[in-house]
C-alpha cells in the first residue's frame, strides 16, 4: 500500500512538472510562430489544458503529498524538505488557480479575430512556466536528496519518541 501511494505521488508530481514543460513549448511556440492560427490555437487551447491537466496533477501533487507525510515517519511538520516542498506545492496550486483567469482573459482575446495578432500574443505564460518549472525542480530535487534538518516540532517529537522508548 505504501509503495502504492508513492508510486502515485511521483507519478502526480513529476507528471505536472511534465505538463509544465508542454506549456512552455506552447507559450514559446505562441510567442515565435508566424502562422497566424497556430498562434490563436495556443492561447485558446491553455485554458481547457490546464483545466484537464495542470490543476488535477497539482491537486493531486498536494494531496499525495499530504498523505505520504502523513502515513510515514516523515510527517507534515517535522523535516525542513517536506515543509519547503508543502510551501512550494501550496503557493503553486494557489498561484495557478489564480492564473486560471489570465488563461480564460487570453483565450477570448485569441478567439476574437478584431483582436490584432500583436495583441494576442503574450510572454505572461512563458514567464510563469519557466518560474513554476524553477519551482517543481526545487522541490523534485528536495524530494529526492532528503536534506537533514528537522524543525523545532521535529526535534520535539524526536526526543519525546526516544524517551519513552529508553
Ligand atoms: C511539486 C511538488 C512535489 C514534487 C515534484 C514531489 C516529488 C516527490 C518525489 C519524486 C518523491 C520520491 C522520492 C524518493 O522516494 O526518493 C517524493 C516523496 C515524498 N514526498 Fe513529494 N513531491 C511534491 C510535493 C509534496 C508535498 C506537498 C508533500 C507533503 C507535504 C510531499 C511529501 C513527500 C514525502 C513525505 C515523500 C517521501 C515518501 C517516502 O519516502 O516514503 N511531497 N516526492
């Protein structure tokens, strides 16, 4: 069961540093391609592919997450690394639901055909891809490493833990 449950956390979080990744093709491809519907499709297609793809694995990222620390000795609270990678995990989600109404401002520009081309383009996503990939290598990165560290409520708990089992 254990594994189980990492096996989805990985798959969840590393799979929405993925996502990311595509985003910032299509943003670059957005801000570089000459075809005109090419470019429109982009900031149309965002929208709904963030909705099927960046906001469940990021839900799914922190609640996996929660659940790991939870159901092993790493706990919530307890380790700098889980702590940062919760921090990192939860002003992601929140930034990028957020962000879910630049997508839709940018879709209905893209979807107007008044709308100038120059208009339409916009460097806003690729900014915040390459800042939420920064963001999910940090915490990938802490994930994997485990630095040592623990909080004052780790250290706590650690020697209530080995005074009673001494
Ligand atoms: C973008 C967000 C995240 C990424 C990319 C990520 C990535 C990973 C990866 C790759 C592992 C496997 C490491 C290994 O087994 O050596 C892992 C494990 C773990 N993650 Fe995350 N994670 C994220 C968010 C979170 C959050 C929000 C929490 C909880 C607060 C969390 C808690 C844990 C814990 C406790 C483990 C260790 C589980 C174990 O060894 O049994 N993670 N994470």
């Amino acid at each position: 069961m254990r594994r189980l449950a990492l096996t989805v956390h990985v798959v969840a979080s590393v799979g929405w540093l993925g996502a990311v990744v595509v985003f910032l093709a299509l943003a670059v491809i957005g801000l570089t391609s000459g075809d005109v519907p090419t470019v429109r499709g982009v900031y149309l297609v965002m929208e709904p592919a963030a909705w099927f793809a960046l906001v469940p694995l990021a839900l799914a990222s922190l609640l996996t997450g929660i659940l790991q620390s939870l159901g092993t000795p790493w706990g919530v609270l307890k380790h700098y690394w889980v702590l940062f990678k919760l921090l990192i995990t939860i002003a992601a989600t929140i930034i990028l639901l957020i962000y879910m109404k630049t997508f839709s401002l940018m879709a209905r520009a893209a979807a107007d055909s008044t709308i100038d081309l120059a208009w339409v383009r916009n460097p806003s996503p690729a900014l915040h891809s390459v800042l939420a990939l920064m963001a999910l290598l940090v915490a990938t990165t802490l994930a994997v490493y485990k630095p040592g560290g623990m909080t004052g409520y780790g250290l706590r708990k650690h020697r209530e833990l080995r005074q009673r089992s001494g």
